[in-house]
C-alpha cells in the first residue's frame, strides 16, 4: 500500500480511466465482434457516452427468443439511433416470450430500426401466421434481406411477398412449395414438412438456384414424391434428407443403386450427400449395404454408411428379416433422430461399408449417441448395449416405466415428460430422480404427482424436485378435478417455489388462486394459466398493477387465447 494512503481510503470509488478505456476504438470493436448484440448493449451502453456511441454503431446481430420483457425494452430503448442492425430473431414461445412478436411491431418498425437488416428470423408463429397485416409489417420493409427462418406457416401465405432477394430460407411449412420456384437466387434452403392448419395440396418445387438443400420429412408418400422432384436441381453441392418418424418406409434393397443413377444423372457438383432412414427391412441387412458398396460410393465420392437392424424385444430372436426394421445412415450421422420404442429393442446385427480401420464408434458413433428423443410406449423390458452410452436428454413416457437398468443410463436427460396414461410408483419415481442430476424439465399430470409426492409429504421426491425442477407444465384439464384448487396449490407451491422459473398450469377460476401463485413463486420468469370455466373475470394488465404483482406494462408481455393466459 502506497504512503499515506488509507486502507479507508481505497474503498471509494475510484475515478480515473480504467485500461479498458485506454483502448483505441479498433481494438474495441475487434472485441465487440465476440459480443452478441443483446450482451453488447446489456455490458457496455451505460458504461459512458464513448461506449453507447459504440454500441449504437457497432451492436449487429440480436437474439431475442428467450429474454425478458424488461431488457428487451431497454435495449430496443438504447438502440433507437442504430440503424445498422443486420440480424434479428424474435419469438411467440408461450413458455418464455408470449406476444413478442405482436409487442415489437406494435412499437417499433424494421424500417426504422433494421434497414439494413439482411437476416431475420420469426419462431412460434403459429397463432400470427394468417394475420396478414402483421406478416405484410415484417416481410415488406426489408429490402435488404438475404436469409429468412419462419417456423411454422403455410408455405403459400409467403407467395405474396416479394422475397426475390433470398439466398437462405429455414421454413417449418405445408408440402406445398409451388411459390418457391420463384426464388431465383436462393441458395441453401433448409425445408421441415409440418403439420399446419392448412389444406394444401403435396406439391414438392425448388429453386432450380439451390446449392444447398435439406429436408426432413415423416410419412411414407413423401420419400418417393422428394426424389421425383429433385431431378432439375443440377446446380445442388450439398443434399441431406432425413426422416424423422417411428413409421418405417419400404425401401427395397436397390435404394442405393436408385439414390446412384439420381446423383450420377442430375447432381453433377454434388459433394456431400447426407441421409437417415427408417425402413421396413424387406430383404437381408447385406443386400442394402451392397447396394451403397460400388465403386461410385467406395471409392469415387467416398460416402460411406451404416445400416443397424433391430427388432422389439419380445420377438427379436425370430430369424425371419420382415419381422424387423433397420435404420439406415449416412456417416458421419449428423440428424439427431427420435425414437419410439414399445418393450425395448435389440440390435441383432449391424453391417457398414466403413473400411475395417475406420469402423469403429469412437470415429463414426451410432445413431444411439445421436439420438436426444427417447418415447416409451411401454415398459422396456430389455436395455440393449448400444443405449449404454446414450445422450438423451428428452424422455416421454406414455404407459408404465419401472426399468431400474434403463433408469440408471439417463444420466444427461433434461426433460421428462409423463402423459396422462404414464403409471409409474413413488419408489420408481425417487430411483429415476436420484439417476438424472440434469434434469431441469418436468411434464406431468398435477393428480398424478401428487400421489407420486403421496401429497407432497415424500421428502426425498419432492427435494429432488425443489432443487431440479425449472420447468414445470401440468396437462391441461378437462374436469374440474384436474384443476388446482386452493388446497393443492397450498401443498404444490412451497416444493417449486425455490428454482421453478416457468409454470403452466389449469386452475379453478378464482382470480385469488393466480395472486397466490405469484405470491408464492418468487423466481418465476413465465407464467401460463388455464381457466377451468369460459365464463370467468378476465384478467387484464390493469388487474395485475392493482394488485401489485411482479407483472405488469413494464416487466410483462400479455396474451390471452380463450381461456388460456400466457405472460
């Protein structure tokens, strides 16, 4: 400690540069450049009026799917003089951000704000994307645009906006894509089949401009009208379809000699070629890897695969191959696949065209390590090898589950989720939660988890959920005996009150019962509550503020649907 100076002294505040503020304006926004523009705005815009400037040129790129109300407000508040903005993602999540994307347009313009803007993304639309006006707000003033998302929508409804500009579009939308042959430069196209409320007829159509494309389809008629409709895309450098549904296709065992002569006669600039299928074996395992083992696979592209076979457990040992289902690959596997299983599978074999030096799990890992969704449609009575090193994170389970063995290898899952006809005992219950210290998200029904909690006196189950649990959703009623009443709520609050941040939930209609509920759910971030009856007091903005809640016009997005509220 230098003479004369106070140990008193050294704790006021000290009011000379720091060596941050001794940096030239290049090396600060060199920095900026590893900054999102939320991060940005939040750490460096009240710093000075050196760094506001800074930040008010130099902040490009924001992300506002999962942020609360108020930043939001304050960094759209801080941006008004930045015109320089070139990437916004904004969400309808009802679970996080409800009505952002209503919100935002309400008081702010892409024009004013995002002129430049040459990337844009809208997720959750769903409740938004027959709103015409709102759509016309977003899609028309952005002249500059070069990359798209939108997820989900009817493909059509897009038709009427001049996108001409595109070079990449992420759409979640019908099988409908006549308006898409339109989009003369557009390069990378990345293309979900979605279930949306629309009647569109199948009609498979593509930018003949594409480099880049990637579908993911689920019913069996889509394989074949896909690959008619990729003949005229010569222009193609990267092709990946996938198919993610438990419904296996037919698939004879020719389909790499038919995947072959489509390349081979219209992708001339092909590089990569990447696949997951799900295929009602109808012919032996070794006949499909053959099929992709010709020199113009082996040795001229070097694309390789892998082909497992497995059947349901009760019937595995059956040595007759149209009784079990293959999930055929390209390598290395990059779609993450779900899975439905009914008693638990076996891998009974597993053929790839991989050198021998190279065939391994550490270089190439089987689709198992890929996979993130796990439904149980039964009990598994058999956990094979390959699920030993699994990274599951989501798990549903849809009738009984007591597979201590199974329980014991979800060691990285997050989400558990019990549909209404999920049977499961305490014990088995405590057991999974002892073996899932990631777990954060819980889907059940509200009577269901009380039984399992044996109303909430199980002190090990409901530490476990006190200290795991950030997500809560209980299925939404039907009677008025899967609502909470004041007396459930007493016993459910004070377990989740600790850690949960996000709660959906169906009550009785009494106004006192969500007051209570916020009194009690100190953390919350999100809030969806379901009114039990349709004749119920509204509740209103106004109504919050009176009763001086955590939500209100500053901290809060509203959305009302019916009898459901989302803030």
């Amino acid at each position: 400690m230098p003479k004369g100076t106070s140990r008193r002294a050294l704790s006021h505040p000290i009011n000379f540069p720091t060596v941050l503020e001794h940096l030239p304006n290049e090396i600060l926004i060199s920095i900026f450049s590893y900054f999102t523009g939320i991060d940005l705005v939040l750490a460096f815009a009240n710093l000075n009026s050196r760094f506001y400037s800074l930040t008010n040129q130099y902040a490009y790129f924001f992300d506002f799917k999962s942020i609360s109300k108020t930043k939001f407000d304050f960094i759209l508040a801080q941006q008004q003089t930045n015109r320089s903005w070139k990437s916004l993602q904004i969400c309808n999540n009802k679970g996080e951000t409800p009505g952002q994307i209503q919100y935002f347009c309400k008081f702010h313009s892409l024009v004013d704000i995002c002129p430049q803007l040459e990337s844009l993304s809208l997720l959750d639309i769903q409740d938004i994307c027959k709103n015409e006006d709102l759509l016309v707000q977003l899609l028309s003033c952005t002249p500059n645009l070069q990359s798209l998302t939108v997820k989900p929508i009817c493909a059509t409804i897009l038709s009427q906006f001049q996108l001409l500009q595109l070079k990449r579009l992420v759409i979640h939308s019908c099988r409908n894509l006549v308006w898409m042959i339109e989009l003369r430069q557009l390069e990378n196209l990345e293309y979900t089949i979605a279930d949306v409320d629309c009647t569109c007829a199948a009609v498979f159509a593509w930018p003949l401009s594409l480099k880049r494309l990637q579908v993911i389809f689920t019913r069996h008629e889509d394989l074949r009208m896909l690959q008619s409709s990729f003949v005229h895309l010569s222009q193609l450098a990267v092709l990946e379809i996938y198919q993610n549904a438990q419904i296996p296709v037919s698939a004879s065992h020719t389909i790499g000699e038919v995947w072959q002569q489509l390349i081979s006669s219209c992708f001339p600039l092909l590089r990569e070629f990447r696949f997951y299928f799900y295929l009602r074996l109808t012919s032996t395992l070794k006949s499909i890897t053959q099929s992709f083992s010709t020199p113009f696979y082996l040795f001229e592209r070097r694309w390789f695969v892998r082909c497992e076979k497995f059947s349901e457990y009760s019937t595995y040992t059956s040595s007759m191959d149209y009784n079990a289902y293959i999930s055929l690959y390209s390598l290395p596997l990059l779609f993450q696949p779900s899975i439905t299983m009914i008693n638990g599978f076996c891998v009974t074999s597993i053929s790839s065209t991989l050198p021998k030096d190279l065939n391994n799990d550490l270089l190439y890992p089987n689709q198992f390590s890929n996979t993130k969704n796990l439904v149980l449609a039964r009990n598994p009575t058999y956990l094979d090898e390959n699920f030993r090193r699994n990274n599951l994170t989501r798990l549903t389970v849809r009738d009984s589950f007591a597979s201590r063995e199974w329980m014991q290898v979800l060691t990285k899952l997050r989400q558990l989720s019990l549909t209404e006809k999920a049977q499961m005992s305490s014990d088995s219950f405590h057991y999974l939660l002892d073996h899932a210290p990631e777990l954060d998200t819980l889907v059940i029904d509200c009577n269901f988890l009380q039984i399992l909690t044996d109303s909430w006196t199980h002190t090990g189950i409901c530490d476990h959920l006190s200290k795991k649990i950030r997500h809560l959703k209980f299925h939404s009623a039907n009677n008025a005996r899967q609502c909470f009443n004041k007396h459930k709520l007493s016993g459910m609050l004070p377990v989740f009150a600790s850690k949960c941040e996000h709660l959906s939930l169906s009550i009785q209609s009494k106004l006192d019962l969500v007051i209570l509920t916020l009194k009690r759910m100190k953390r919350l971030h999100s809030l969806h509550v379901h009114m039990s009856e349709k004749a119920h007091l509204p509740m209103t903005m106004d109504w919050f503020d009176e009763h001086k809640t955590k939500f209100n016009y500053w901290s809060s997005f509203l959305v009302r649907e019916d009898q459901d509220y989302y803030f």
